[in-house]
C-alpha cells in the first residue's frame, strides 16, 4: 500500500478549523469575547484597595510556602530579638537612642581627658553624662518616651562637648594610642610583680619556720641531758647492726636536715608497709641536726623499723680533691654567683639557690660509696609521703638498668632541652634534646650496675665541664638525667606522683598514688604550702607530741 505524502499528516491549521466550525459558533464566541472583558474591567474598578499589612503577611506566607528554600526571617530581626530591642531605640528620631549614644562616647572621652589632664573639660563631661542618665531615668520610671523639650537641650549641649572633644584630637586614633600605652604599662607591671612574687616566694622556701628551729633547739637539749636516750644508738644490739647490712630486707635512703620532714617520710612508709620489722631507714643530716636528729628518733617508734642517722661531715673522703661540686665552692666566681646575688641580675634567684650546693643535695650521686655492702635501696626525698606498700620496689625488674624512676615527659616542658643548654656543642653530641626527662624523689637503684657502669664517674665528668654554669644551671637534676642516660628502667605513673608543690594534681591520681612528692617551693610544712595538700601531710605529724604542742600553734 502506497504511504502518504507528508505534508497530508500533518493537522490542519487554526483558520481552516476555524472556517470548518457552523457560522453561529462563530458568531456566538465573538460576542462573549469582548463581553467577558468588560465585565472584568468593571470588577477590578469596583474592588477597594487591599491592606498593606495583609498584603505583606500574605505574600509572606506565599513566599515562605511556595520558596523553602529562602530565609523565613533576615538577620536583623534575630539580632533585635536577642538585644530585646525596642521600636524606640530603632527610631530614626528617638531621642533616647541618641542620649544613649552619646552617653558611651562621652564615658570614653572622660578618660582620655582626664588621662590627658584635662580635669575640667572631664568634669564637664561626666555632668552632661549624669544629665543625660537622669533623663532616661525619669523617662524609664513613668514608662513613657524621652520628650523633645527635654532632651533637645541636652542632646545640643552633649553634641558640643563632643565636637570640642574632636577638636581637643581625643579622636579614636589617639584614644587606641593611649589605651595601647596603658595596656602596654600594665603588663610591665604585671612583670615586675611576677618576678617579686617569685622572690619572695624563693626567699619564704628557703627559710626555717620558727616551729622547726624550736623544735631543734629542744631536741638538741632534750638529746645531750639523757643519758638514755644516747644509750639508745650507741649500745645497739648485734641483731639491729646486722639489719643495716642484711639485704633480704628494705632498704631505704634519706637525705635532710628537716627532722620533722624525715619523720613523715618514715611514719608514712612504716604505717602503709604490709611488713614494718623489715624497713631499714638509712638517714644522713648535718653537723647542726645530729643530735636533734637522733633524739627524735630516739624517743619515738617506728613500728619496729630499724633507723640508721649519720652525718655528712663523717664522711672525710668527700673533699674538693674527690667531689667536683666542693672543689667549684672553694672558687671566688662561683661563691660570688651562689651567694652574694651580683654575678649575674638576668640570672632568675631560684638559679641562685645556695642549698643546691649542699652535699645532703648531691649525695645521692655517692649512695653506693656509703652503703658499700648493699645491693638494691630506694631514695626517698625529704618531701614525700608514702601512701602504700613500698615492698613491690624491690623486686621490679630494671632489665640491666641502673635507675627506676617515673619519666615525666608526658609534657613537652619535661623533656632534655628544658633543662639542659642544647646549644653548647657538649650537650648537643652526646644527648638528644627531645629524651624523656624523669624525676627525683622515689628512685629504685641498683648499686651493683651502678658500679659496674661508674655512674658517679660520669656525673663527675659532667660537673666538671659545668664549672661556668654553661650546660645547665639549676639543681642536682641536669647533672643526674646526664650521669643516668640510657641507665633508667621507667616504672608505673603510680608510684610516684609529683605536683603537689607546685600545681594542681588529678585527684585521681592521688588517690591511687604510692608516693606522693611535694617538689616545688609551697612544701606543707611552710605557711606557703597549698591548703588542699597540706593535710595527706598533716595526717602522719602527732601534733598531740609534747615536743610538737611547745613548738607548733595549730
């Protein structure tokens, strides 16, 4: 079947349907055409005219339906909400909007004039300020408007003021000027009264509470008018001598010349222990507190626990031939640096601490020289307080190490570089700046490898290229994270727990801490010490001792 051309499928135009349609279809569709518009014209004429606020509510709404995708509500009107801003402070012509304009620029220029010198012009100020506040006040009371007649004199003169405040250039390039200058003052304020407090917190550390040196005193007298109590050390028993060098039991080392700081650290540790007859206390004091020291040790048990008191002077062999640091004391520069506080003002005065010259401070770096027959001990400072059993110390495992010890560099403050000088070329080829540092005060050691390895040689070396103070400058730690490189087995974070002279502890952590250390400058026997430590302190002192009630009001 043969197909059709294409121009017969297309359909037929609008004017042949039209011609095609009955002549009075046609006509009846023209006449209702023009019909219909004028109908229309005659409604919309006769329509009153809609209201503007429906007409916005309603295209609102239209808006806020027809278009999700736009905000419901502009900026401002969140900002009004959360100001609570009212439709007169909003006005272009309300008055108390500009009163209290004027009010806060006015309060800025007081103090640019007066820092200016300038007393009567912020005289006048601060009076138009107090006429302008007075306004809104009695305005704000009657719960009315601000009205014109009485605030158009004062917004006049107010504008004066201001204008001639302008003119006076206590514009706000200047007033940015002189309030960076007083920032400026204020923080070399701030400075100076940091480093005063800084020393007179150094100074209040490093002097002797009036309690203490009572306490000596009376020790002292109470000591050399008994017989008895002399009796007590010298005529000991065989069974207690050999304690002393018996190492199946525990040995503990401290070294003070604070009696009543020693006396916590062994109350503490015999009272915790799960077997105080085993407990040997190694202590070492100085010529003045020998006696006093032995005397309060003398009058009071510890459990059975077996306390040996020597002192330092006894020990001939640490002269300046042997010991670097007596050697550097016998020299004029460093005798001047330590002590008379003039060598060096950029120096901080805690650098200048003469007790870290002391002997009782370096000689933990001789432990195995004064107890040649031990084999393993645990040092102890003098600001400790033992929580718990200290038995499992002993047998930890050092892996060939000669130091157990709690690392602190869980901070980057605690780390090599911080105590060390990392830029002198000794320091920076034999130690890496970022090692873990660890602290002093609950120390397991092992003086067989210490030793075999001549620790105290090397911390000999060290404080002898140390004599001008180039590689580090404070206390017996540098010298000991140098003699202890590479020597330290670090032990759980639980054993000793250290802050709490200085910062603020995780109560947590006291809590599960067998030992804990007071380092810093606030110790607890110092009115300085912090309050919320002193009492884990206080709860191992008998202040009920007769000694302890003449020498301490509490």
């Amino acid at each position: 079947m043969r197909r059709r051309p294409f121009l017969d499928q297309r359909r037929p135009s609008f004017n042949r349907r039209w011609q095609l349609r009955p002549w009075w279809v046609r006509l009846a569709l023209s006449l209702l055409l023009p019909l219909a518009c004028l109908v229309l014209l005659l409604a919309l004429r006769g329509s009153p005219d809609p209201d503007p606020a429906s007409v916005s509510t309603d295209s609102s709404r239209s808006a806020a339906t027809s278009s999700p995708l736009l905000p419901q509500r502009s900026y401002l009107d969140g900002v009004t909400d959360a100001l609570n801003i009212t439709d007169e402070m909003l006005s272009a012509h309300s008055f108390s909007r500009q009163l209290t304009d004027q009010i806060s620029l006015a309060k800025t220029y007081v103090v640019v004039a007066k820092e200016a010198n300038n007393l009567q012009f912020a005289a006048e100020l601060t009076s138009q300020i107090r006429r302008a506040q007075s306004i809104l006040a009695h305005a704000a009371a009657h719960g009315g408007t601000v009205m014109e007649q009485e605030a158009e004199k004062a917004i006049r003169d107010m504008s004066v003021l201001l204008f001639q405040a302008q003119q006076l250039r206590y514009d706000s390039g200047v007033t940015i000027m002189k309030l960076k200058g007083q920032i400026q003052s204020l923080e070399e304020k701030s400075k100076a009264e940091a480093e005063k407090s800084t020393k007179y917190g150094q100074i209040a550390a490093e002097e002797l509470p009036k309690g203490l040196y009572c306490l000596g005193v009376r020790l002292t007298m109470e000591w050399f008018r008994s017989t008895e109590l002399q009796r007590k050390f010298t005529d000991r028993s065989p069974a207690v001598q050999s304690n002393l060098r018996d190492n199946s039991l525990y040995h503990y080392c401290v070294f003070s010349d604070n009696i009543l700081a020693v006396s916590v650290v062994v109350n503490s540790t015999t009272l915790n222990s799960k077997h105080p007859e085993k407990i040997v206390f190694h202590l070492v004091t100085d010529e003045v507190n020998y006696a006093p020291m032995k005397a309060w040790f003398a009058l009071n048990d510890y459990r059975g626990a077996t306390v040996e008191i020597q002192k330092v002077e006894d020990f001939t062999w640490l002269n300046a031939s042997y010991v670097p640091v007596l050697k550097q004391l016998q020299n004029a520069a460093t005798q001047n640096f330590y002590f008379s506080g003039s060598a060096n003002r950029g120096t901080p005065i805690k650098f200048r601490n003469p007790k870290y010259l002391s002997m009782l401070n370096h000689l933990r770096f001789y432990i195995p020289e004064i107890y040649p027959e031990l084999r393993k001990v645990v040092f102890l400072d003098d600001d400790v307080v033992v929580q718990k059993d200290l038995s499992g110390l002993f047998t930890i495992n050092l892996n060939g190490n000669v130091m157990g010890a709690v690392e602190t560099c869980m901070e980057t403050f605690h780390r090599f570089h911080k105590y060390l000088n990392h830029s002198h070329p000794l320091i920076r080829a034999h130690f890496d700046p970022d090692a873990c540092g660890w602290a002093f005060g609950m120390n397991v050691l092992d003086l067989v490898e210490w030793r075999k390895k001549n620790v105290t040689g090397i911390y000999h070396y060290w404080q002898e290229r140390n004599a001008d103070h180039t590689l580090w400058k404070l206390g017996s730690l540098p010298p000991g994270l140098l003699a202890f490189y590479g020597l330290v087995e670090a032990l759980d974070p639980r054993w000793h727990v250290l802050g709490l002279g200085y910062t603020t502890v995780d109560p947590a952590a006291i809590k599960e801490g067998a030992v804990l250390h007071y380092n810093g400058n606030m110790k607890p026997w110092l009115k300085i010490g912090m309050e919320k430590y002193k009492g884990f302190w206080d709860n191992y002192v008998d202040y009920s001792h007769p000694l302890l009630q003449r020498c301490f009001t509490r």
